[in-house]
C-alpha cells in the first residue's frame, strides 16, 4: 500500500516540503517559512543563474533532493523540470542549479525537524531573486 504525501509549498522561497503523511512532525507554513529560510541563505549563495534567455524569459529549474540527517545528500538530484527542447541555456540552468545544490550541502537544519526536511523540492526561480 502506498504511503499519501503530504505537501507544503513555500511560494515565496520556491522550496516544498515533501512528508509521509504519517510524519511526526507536521510542517505548518509558519515551520515551513523557517526551514525554507534556512534552507535557502545556506543554498542561494551558491546558485549563480545564467543570462535570460530569449529576451529576458527566464528558465525555471526544479529539482528533487533527499537529505540524510546529517544534512548531506542522499542519492542524486532528480530534475522534475519538463522542457520541450533543451537548449544549451536551459541546460546550463540545470547544471547551475544542480550545482549550487551540490556545493552548499551539507545543510544545516533542526535536527527536531529532520522528518519535514528529508525530501524537498527546490524551484530554483532568478524573478525570485
């Protein structure tokens, strides 16, 4: 039997937070704005964006990361993207955004709270910056 997911998007950061429903620890939106703060001053430093491709549309990566209680990766970063071509601008924002998620670990988040930050979707968005 499949475990249901619980999600929370992060609109404003582009981070989601992806729990079994069964988690001991819930992610509210007040939890879930920290952790993605944290999460994000440790991983923005790191993503340098490419150039706006095509008069300024700027590509949009999101990318799925599993996270040991360490705060070390586990496994590789799966992009969850979809694009109808790839373009060698759009896979150098791959690769950036790959990158930066690679550079900046391990992360260093609550402990307490390992069961919300295991499993997150990144969107790695440059209007957000």
């Amino acid at each position: 039997m499949k475990t249901a997911k619980r999600v929370l998007m992060i609109a404003t950061c582009g981070l989601m937070f992806v729990n079994a429903a069964n988690a001991a620890q819930a992610v509210t939106p007040a939890s879930g704005q920290n952790l993605a703060r944290m999460f994000f001053t440790q991983v923005i430093p790191c993503w340098k964006p490419p150039e706006p491709a095509n008069g300024g549309i700027a590509t949009v990566v999101r990318l799925e990361i599993h996270l040991g209680t360490d705060g070390r990766l586990i496994g590789d970063v799966e992009l969850l993207s979809k694009f109808d071509t790839i373009d060698p601008r759009i896979e150098e924002a791959i690769m950036r955004a790959k990158a930066a998620i690679y550079a900046c670990g391990p992360y260093k988040l609550p402990p307490e709270q390992y069961q919300s930050w295991r499993n997150i979707v990144v969107t790695f968005d440059p209007r957000m910056l």
